[in-house]
C-alpha cells in the first residue's frame, strides 16, 4: 500500500493539472443590476402576458403567463438579490389546476438565474398543497408553504449566449433534476401568435417525467413560444411582448 505522506503530495498535484486545464469551480455570481433582464432568450416586461393553447395527457389546456410588477427579495452570499416574479396559470378544460410562481434574476455575466419556483396545485378551485419539486433558495418564508424544498445556491435558468451542444440545469434537487440541451440555434418555428425564422430548440428532461424529452422552442425577444412531448402540447396564442415582432419565414 502508498504510503500516505507520498498520496497526499500525488492527489494536491493531480487537481492543480485539472485546474490549469480550465475545470475550475464556476466563479460565484454577482449581481448588480438583477432585475434588469436583458437576456434576448429571458425577456421580462413587467405587466406583460403570454397565452398558450394546447393539450395534456388528452386534456384541452390554456396556460396564462404574467410577468407581475412586484419583486422578491432573498438572502444569499452574504447579501440580498432581488429577483423579478413570474406567474404561470394553467387550466385543463377550463378549470384552473396549477399556479406556479418562479423568482428570477439577471447576474452580472448576463446569465438568468431561478432563485425559486413554487407551484400549488388546485382542484376545483381550492388548493391542494404544493408540486414536490417546489423549492426556494434559503428554503420557505413567511406566507410560504412549509414544504417547499430549501436550497443553498440559484440554478441557471438561460445562459448568456446559449450555443448547440450547452447542457445547463433549471434545478437541481435530489429527486427532481431539470435540465436543457441546445440542439440548435436560428432555426424556424411556426405558431398562433407569429411565425419565426430565429428560434432556438432545446431538449428538455425532467427526472419526475420519465421518457422522451420534451422539445423546447425559444424566440428572442419573446421567450418560449413552443413546447412538445410524448404527452404534452403547448403553442404560443397571443404576447404583449412586442419589442421583437414575429419575422416572416422565408
């Protein structure tokens, strides 16, 4: 067997070749202007609206996507981050089963990064409890269910300048891991609310939805405007987001 005192010396020389190779730790994120998204594929309007149509393990579905006008406050790294709120509603013919609400902020590098996301479920307009994969990080707050899952750092919600190939995680918990995968960038798509020529596809997977991954469709300017998997459909209807208007296809 090696002895130790020559094992230690072997291991401490082996991480510093890793790291002159460039595999060193992310650098923390710093955030000095977080609610002010300027990331083409995360826009944020406040006061603006999305409507999607679509279907759901054979359900007729209609999801509200509202960018509301307050921020959230949460503690991290020593400070306070400010995120902006999101809030998605969705119905299954016609009757409301899930608002989600999701806690954004833009770091100085141009990454958007999730400080949280919490989704009640309702039936027949009463709720019912929180999703299990709701989390926050720094855990639950006061007006908070008690359940939400706490983690210690953001995940990243859209990286700063997403190209074929990049894999990033939208959370990262021990029993429900979310991640995307470019698979192309300046590609077409067509929907309800405008057809476009400079969308990027991503792969998404989700460890508490087994099966194929779901394809993912994002404009700049406008954000998700298309989503298909095995069970679910969802296509963009109509945006209030109108700083980029939908191109012609050629």
């Amino acid at each position: 067997m090696m002895p130790t005192r020559t094992i230690l010396p072997a291991l401490a020389a082996g991480l510093a070749a890793v790291l002159s190779l460039g595999f060193a730790p992310d650098p923390v994120p710093v955030f000095s202007a977080p609610t002010t998204l300027t990331n083409p594929y995360a826009p944020f309007e406040p006061g603006s609206v999305k409507v999607f149509r679509g279907r759901s393990e054979g359900a007729k579905t209609t999801t509200l996507r509202r960018h509301l006008p307050e921020t959230r406050l949460f503690p991290w790294n020593g400070g306070m981050v400010e995120t902006v709120v999101v809030e998605e509603q969705s119905f299954e013919d016609g009757q409301l089963v899930e608002v989600s609400t999701s806690y954004l902020a833009q770091d100085d590098d141009g990454n958007v990064r999730f400080f949280g996301e919490v989704s009640l479920e309702y039936e027949q307009g009463i709720i019912v409890g929180p999703e299990p994969d709701s989390w926050l990080v720094g855990g639950p707050m006061p007006g908070d269910p008690e359940e939400v899952q706490s983690v210690d750092d953001p995940a990243m919600f859209m990286i700063a300048d997403p190209q074929e190939g990049d894999v990033f995680s939208l959370q990262d918990l021990p029993d429900a891991q979310e991640t995307y995968t470019v698979v192309k960038v300046g590609t077409k798509v067509k929907t309800p609310a405008g057809r476009f020529k400079s969308a990027m596809r991503v792969l998404e997977t989700n460890d508490l939805e087994p099966g194929p991954p779901e394809s993912v469709w994002i404009v700049p300017g406008v954000g998700i405007v298309r989503e298909k998997g095995r069970k679910v459909r969802n296509t963009l209807l109509a945006t209030s987001l109108v700083e980029v208007a939908p191109e012609p296809l050629d």
